[in-house]
C-alpha cells in the first residue's frame, strides 16, 4: 500500500494511538507510573479495531491459508529466538553492557516442579504469546507502519520501533536483557511481516520459545 493510499487524517490517528502506547510501554516499565501495559495494549488492539472497521473480526488475527506452514515458520522462528539470544546477541549484550540479563521470575522455580510448570505454560500462551503479540506486534507495530504510510521503509522503521518498544517491555531484565528482548523483538515482528502480517506465526513462535525455556528449567537444564 503506498503513502498516498492512506489518508493523511488515518495517518495522524495511528500516530497519537501509537504515542499512547509508547507512553503505556514507558510509563509502567521504566517509570512505573501506570498499570501493565499488556493488558491495556491488548484492550486498545480490540478498540481501535471496532473504532475503525466497525467490527470485531481482526484481519490479522484471520485463519493463516496453511496452519502447516505457518506452524513451520514459527518453529524456525522459535530456534532463531532461542538460538541467537543464547549464543550471539546475549553474550554480546553482556560484553557490551557489562551485565548479564536477569531472569524473569516466571522461569526461576525448582526443578520437577510440575505445579509451577503447568502455571509457567498457562501464562506464556495468554499472557505473552497471546497478550504481547497482540499488543506489540498487532497494535504498536501497525499503528507505526500506518503511521508511515505502509510504504517499505515505512514497515522496516515501524519493526524497529516496536522492538525497541518491546525491549524496553522487559525493562526489569536490565540493560542486557533489554538488548535481547528488542533482538526477540525483530524476529517475531519480521515472522509477523513476512507472513502478510498475520499474528498466528509470531503468536506461535514466542508461546514455542517460552515453552522450551520453561522445560529446560523444569528438567534442571537451566544455568
């Protein structure tokens, strides 16, 4: 869709929306001012939707033409998160930032705990594969991207934006974990793009990745 396709007042609208999230994203993570943003990104996704299409149907939340393909994408996705915060972006966010990224609470637990293991995987596929992916990829995402005018340059500067966005998210990791988290950020906003914009891939890919990290602590695997 080209600049010109996008009337200049719809521009405006996804700018202040995408401003108001920004604002949710800092305001509880790195000023801790207002309540978790998840959940009121979530909600902004849904009302901007019915404020704006008149319905409750989300086009990017429409069933993938091949549930085969987009379950392979988000496997490759999974690995890439996995693989290169492990291996590549966590070292060298460490190296840069002299720290190294604190764990989330929700995979710190003993091992063979199956009580805290089942609660660990309830929460990432609402919580965080569900409620984030929405949020930031089908809300903060798209509104950047119609911001710009859904041009190319456009949808690239609104992936990096959203991952900054979705880095600072995770704030209470600390400056390396915020590094890997906008790393994390790119890959499940790419998969998002590079399957038309269809949020079932990154939806998959982050409730995958969370869920490999759950089993490695609960077998006792984690560092």
């Amino acid at each position: 869709m080209s600049v010109q396709s996008i009337p200049v007042q719809k521009r405006w609208i996804s700018l202040i929306e995408l401003l108001l999230g920004s604002f949710f994203v800092i305001g509880h993570n790195v000023l801790h001012i207002v309540p978790n943003e998840v959940p009121i990104l979530f909600a902004l996704f849904w009302i901007s939707l019915r404020l704006r299409e008149s319905r409750w149907n989300a086009p990017n939340l429409r069933r993938p033409k091949s549930w085969i393909r987009t379950a392979a994408v988000a496997v490759v996705a999974a690995a890439a998160l996995q693989l290169g915060s492990e291996f590549a972006i966590g070292p060298l966010a460490a190296h840069l930032t002299h720290t190294t990224e604190r764990v989330s609470a929700v995979f710190r637990s003993p091992a063979h705990d199956w009580h805290h293991l089942w609660q660990t995987l309830a929460l990432v596929w609402t919580f965080a594969a569900f409620g984030e992916e929405i949020g930031y990829r089908g809300y903060l995402l798209e509104r950047a991207g119609e911001a710009g005018g859904q041009s190319r340059i456009a949808w690239w500067i609104a992936l990096l934006l959203a991952s900054v966005l979705f880095g600072f998210g995770h704030f209470y990791k600390g400056p390396a974990g915020v590094m890997v988290s906008t790393y994390s950020g790119l890959i499940l906003g790419g998969t998002y793009l590079l399957c038309g914009r269809n949020l079932w891939a990154p939806i998959l890919a982050h409730g995958i990745s969370d869920t490999f990290a759950a089993l490695v602590v609960f077998l006792g695997l984690a560092s």
